[in-house]
C-alpha cells in the first residue's frame, strides 16, 4: 500500500467521524440555543473536538490534493473542476465556518448567544459539506452518497 492510498484511506474514514460531530454538535447547539440551556463544558468538549477533527481532515485533503491522480485531470472535464476547484473551495470554506463558530462561542459570554453563535457558523458548514457531497456525486456518477449505493 503506497502513501497516496493511506491518505485516501485515511480520509475516506475520517470524513464519517467529522460528520458524525458536526451533526452532533448542530443538533446539541440548536437544542440549547431553543431550549435556552446553560453551555456547559461538554458542549465546548464536542466543539472542540468537532473543530480539530475538521482541521485533521483538512490536512488528510490538503496532502491528497498535491498527490491525487483526481487533481491532474483537466478542470474543462466536470469531474476534474470539481477535484481541484470546488470541492476544495467548498471545504475549506466549511472549516472556516467551523473556526469562526467556535472562536465566536468562546467570546460569547451568554450562554444563549454561544449556543446560537455555533448553531449558526456549524449549521452553515455542514449546509455546504452536504451540498459538496450532492456535487460530487454528480460530477462523478462512480461515486456515492457517503459510500451508500
């Protein structure tokens, strides 16, 4: 097994477990902005953790988009744009959001607003990851929802 099929492993698998998070973190902090709860320290836990699994999938994607065969096809062919320009764009972009929600929530000192704050900045993020999935299914008929034909 060469690096660039760890890598493609690597984040192939990552992706379910940042998924898994931000979902979580939406609904926890959706749930706490409506329900007006106190923030506690497992909800900064699970952003936090939501956050760093995000970067460290950043850093799987970043490292396949220098080595990938995906990345070398010609960005007229929609599969090739998408490789090299869209999804990379997109997810990035999802990780800014999630940067900003979580530095916001940490300024915050209502514990309403710091609910409202990663509900919002989160709940964009997984709009776009999700509308980059939907996007790459379409670009590359081969693939599938998150693996599930």
């Amino acid at each position: 097994m060469n690096f660039y099929q760890i890598l493609k492993s690597a984040h192939s698998g990552w992706r379910y477990i940042v998924f898994a998070l931000l979902v979580i973190a939406v609904i926890n902090a959706l749930s706490g902005w409506l329900g007006k709860k106190a923030y506690t320290e497992g909800n900064r836990k699970l952003n936090v953790f939501t956050l760093i699994s995000a970067h460290i999938q950043l850093l799987f994607g970043l490292g396949l988009y220098f080595i990938s065969p995906l990345t070398k096809i010609a960005s007229s062919e929609p599969i090739g744009r998408y490789w090299k320009m869209e999804h990379i764009s997109m997810m990035i972009l999802a990780i800014i959001l999630i940067t900003i929600g979580n530095s916001r929530s940490k300024k915050i000192a209502d514990s309403v607003a710091k609910h409202k704050a990663v509900a919002i900045f989160f709940g964009l993020a997984l709009v776009i990851i999700v509308g980059a999935i939907f996007m790459m299914v379409k670009a590359d008929p081969s693939r599938t929802f998150f693996g599930v034909s």
